[in-house]
C-alpha cells in the first residue's frame, strides 16, 4: 500500500471542499477532506460478508415478519448478517441464508 503525500484539486473543486467545510464542519478544512477520503474509500472497498448469526428469540423485528428476500414469515430461523466494517445487516430466513440470498436491506 503507498501512502498519499500530496494531491492538488482544482480551483473550483478547493472553492466547494472549502464552502463545505464551513457550512457543515465549522470551517474545519481537515475534518471535511477526511470524510471526503472516508466516503470515496468506501465506494472503492465496499464492505465484505463476513457470517451470519442466528437470532435464538424473534419477537417484533421492527414490524416485519416476513423475509425481505422470500416474503416466508419469521417465525423461526431469523439470522442477521455481518460486515466487515462491523455493520449488521438483515433479518432473513433460513432458506435465503442457506441459498445465499442477498441483504438488501
């Protein structure tokens, strides 16, 4: 991995970095290039599945009871997935974690 010494932006790119920083971060130069990096890094290394990890009790869920990927009630076997970036993910059921199914949610 190298590491980014020095980079230049373009005049009218440095006049929006800056109205940025001063509107959303005090003025604060540094902190809005920092989460501009941030969040440019994690378009480029989206995060990865790490596992799943079965819920034991399902009892509200947040309103849903039927599995985004199949539309097949959560009555038993709810898992919830997790990222490398330490997010979670989910709650699907056993068939779409078995099947590989996606998380959109």
């Amino acid at each position: 991995m190298t590491k980014l010494r020095s980079f230049r932006f373009p005049d009218d790119k440095l006049e929006l970095l800056r109205e940025i920083a001063e509107r959303e971060h005090n003025n604060n130069l540094t902190k809005a290039l920092l989460e501009a990096i941030d969040h440019y890094y994690r378009e480029l290394n989206p995060p990865v599945l790490q596992g799943y990890i079965r819920l034991d009790r399902i009892n509200e869920l947040g309103g849903k009871k039927e599995c985004p990927g199949c539309d097949q009630p959560l009555s038993s076997g709810a898992w919830i997935a997790v990222y490398s970036d330490g997010t979670v993910k989910g709650v699907i059921c056993d068939d779409c974690v078995y099947a590989g199914q996606p998380l959109t949610g």
